[in-house]
C-alpha cells in the first residue's frame, strides 16, 4: 500500500526531481546553488535517503528558495579573514549566511566593518561557486547604497539585506532602495525584513502594525525571500533573557508575537510569506535544573547513546525542542548564531518517509474533499484540510530530501552533526 501511495500520487514536477542526480557540493554554474547533506557519501546517501535533496538554483521560485535557505548562520562582517571563514562554514554545512553590520558590530566598528565586507565580498566573487547565499544585514537604508556603490564583481554573489527593526514606516525606505539596486544592477536581490520593534510586540498597537507590514510586504512580494523573527530583541524590551532549559515558546510574551506574526504574515492564501524561527543563544554546557528534552531509546536503538550524550552537553537538546515547536506552529528554518547549530536545523528539515507517503497520497485526488487512511494505518488523511500542509511538506522534500522508511531523525543526525 506504501508503494502504491509513492508511484501513484507525484505531479510531473516531483518525478522529474526524482531522477535528478545529487552534484557532490559543486555548483554547475558561477552562482551559488544550495543542496543540503552534499558531504555525505554515496553510500551514507543511499542508507539515509528515499529522495536526496535537490540541487536548489538561485532563480527557482521564492518559495521553494525560502525554505531551501535552512539554517541562516550571522557572521560580524568585522571579522578577520572573511573570505576563508565564508568559505569554511559552507564546505561544513551552511548554505546561507548573513554578513551582519547591525547588533553584532559596535558603532566605533562600522566604518571597519563596512570596508571588510566590501574586500570579502569583491573577492569571493572569484570563487563563487564555493560560497553559499549571502545577505547583507544593513543598520540603515543608506548602508545598501553605500555597499552597492563601493562593491565591484561582489555585487554577483550578493543574494540580497536582511533588514532590522522592520516597520511599514521604516521598511518602506529600505525596500525602495532594494528596487533601485535591482534596476541598476539588472539582477534579483532579496529582502527579508526582521520584525522585533516594540510597535509589533506591545499588545494594543500589535495588530495594527502586523497589518501595515503585510500591506507594504504585498507591495514588494516579488522580491521578500521570507520574514525573520527577532526574538532577542523582544526579550529585551521585557528585560528577559531565556534560559536554555526553555524554549522561546515557554516565553509567553513573545511566544504570543510568534503566533501573531504566523496569523498575519504567515497565511496560506496567497497573502502569506515564508517565517523563519528565531535564534537559539546557547551552544555549550551550563548546569541544568531539569532534565534533557531527549528520550534515550531513539538513541539506543541506533548505538548512540554517546551521541545523546553529546548533543545535551552542547545544549542541543533544547534546540531540537525548539525546532520541533518551529515546524508545528509553522515556521521554516533558523536563525543560527554558532556553526554547530547548522547541520541539526537541517537534519531537522529533512522529510520522514511517513510525511512524504502522507502528503504525496492527499496531493495524488482532486480537490473533491473526502478522508481516507494513512498508508502508514496511523492517522486519517483529510484531503482538503491537510492539503497546504501537504504542499509544503513537498517543497522540504525538495530541499531537505525524504528519508527512508527505516531511517529516523536521530540517524540524520548522527550522521552529520560533528561528535
């Protein structure tokens, strides 16, 4: 009955990806492209993988680019040898990155910053097909006009701004600008505006401002990638700070703006935009008063208890969680400020077998409505109901691949987060 679900129920489009052959991590062409897991092996794919993960162009279409982005790992564009430390996360991993001149550079840095990242940028244009998809988070509009002036070949790999404390007052300046930069350069740059101002967070003028974002992000849809969440920043207009045992979903005030901002920016009507999760802060041990977030016996079913061992010594437990909460209240991706976060959001991304079954079987009828049972004999599939959660658990497909039906999440993991 598995099988039958499989051959039965794929549109023309997912057949075609189904012969696609995986590339090794090289780019067929001098602009990035994006394909998670490209380190493994043929052999670690084949145990791993129904579907391997498709090879993601630049110029696909928004939302199939949205979700391919995965992990979106933020670099101080002050850094030192930039260029190398680009390229370094990408052969381990990252696919997008955002060079950030904003909250990660002090304000005696910017000039520095902003001359660092101009040399970066001109010279990984010579070595474009190693580097991944890079943004520019600018603290003002006026930044995007002074990089794209100074900037030379960089301008060929900059995939677009990520753009902070974004209002319809503010954004307005900074998506006029992005419209310049693409009639002058003759080349698609993405915005992905950051909602965390407190207009947003407080509760009496929330709605309002949700609305006038959606009304100014409608304008410019062709060019929004996808809407980030900036949950640090509303912790701090509270003066709190989560602690790792807790998710940003156990923060109320805020886990309240995540769920505001999926109802408004987030719908499913053709209105909506891509919303990605917001960071997770920690990467290293701390003492615990309550227990790790992870069972044990996916673990020992597999031999890897020290595995387990390893991710909560990392405070990777409480990311998995989070990224569990992402996925259900429907967030795609991560914000990720360390590069050990990297691979576990897109371990995480990855499709199950049952998922892909599921949602090929509900996409494979008419719109006709109707219920039937799951291949998997767990669940009763509704076609109209589960019918957009069925589209896009197809594009992750796309993106992140399908696993085996004998594979779980914690084998992805093993497989390629660093012990």
């Amino acid at each position: 009955m598995i099988k039958q679900a499989i051959s039965g129920g794929e549109s023309g489009h997912r057949e075609q990806a189904d012969e696609q052959q995986p590339n090794n991590g090289e780019s067929s062409s001098d602009t990035a492209n994006i394909q998670h897991f490209a380190a493994l092996d043929e052999a670690e794919r084949e145990r791993l993988f129904h579907r391997f993960p498709e090879t993601i162009d630049v110029d696909s279409t928004p939302e199939l680019l949205s979700v391919a982005i995965g992990a979106t790992l933020y670099i101080p564009a002050i850094r030192d040898r930039l260029p190398e430390l680009i390229l370094r996360q990408g052969r381990n991993g990252s696919t997008s990155m955002v060079i950030d001149l904003e909250d990660a550079i002090a304000d005696h840095q910017v000039a520095a910053a902003m001359t660092n990242l101009v040399a970066a940028l001109d010279d990984l244009a010579d070595q474009a097909a190693g580097v991944p998809l890079l943004f520019v988070r600018v603290r003002t509009a006026e930044q995007i006009d002074e990089l794209l002036g100074r900037l030379d070949r960089g301008i060929e790999i900059l995939a677009g701004f990520v753009l902070p404390k974004f209002t319809a007052v503010s954004g307005e300046g900074y998506l006029n600008r992005i419209d310049g930069a693409i009639a002058d350069s003759g080349r698609m740059l993405y915005a992905m505006p950051i909602i965390e101002s407190t207009e947003v967070l407080h509760l009496e003028s929330r709605m309002q401002a949700l609305s006038s974002i959606r009304d100014l992000l409608g304008k410019h849809r062709e060019k929004i990638l996808a809407v980030r969440i900036g949950a640090t920043d509303m912790c701090g207009a509270f003066g709190i700070r989560r602690d790792p045992d807790l998710t940003i979903y156990d923060v109320q005030p805020v886990a309240e703006v995540i769920g505001a901002i999926v109802n408004v920016l987030g719908r499913t009507d053709g209105t909506g935009f891509t919303i990605t999760g917001p960071v997770w802060e920690y990467y290293n041990t701390h003492d615990r008063m309550f227990r790790p977030l992870l069972r044990h016996t996916p673990f020992e079913q597999i031999d890897a208890v020290r595995f387990r061992t390893h991710l909560v010594s990392r405070d990777l437990d409480g990311l998995l969680r989070e990224l569990v909460l992402d996925h259900a209240n429907g967030l795609q991706g991560k914000t990720v400020i360390h590069p050990s976060h990297v691979n576990v959001v897109h371990a995480m991304s990855a499709v199950s077998h049952e998922e892909y079954v599921d949602a090929v079987a509900i996409l494979g009828v008419d719109d006709s409505g109707g219920v039937e049972p799951s291949a998997y004999r767990n669940k009763m599939n509704e076609r109209r109901p589960h019918r957009n959660w069925a589209d896009k658990t197809l594009v992750r497909a796309q993106a992140f691949g399908v696993l085996q039906p004998e594979i779980g999440v914690v084998d992805l993991l093993a497989s390629v987060v660093e012990p």
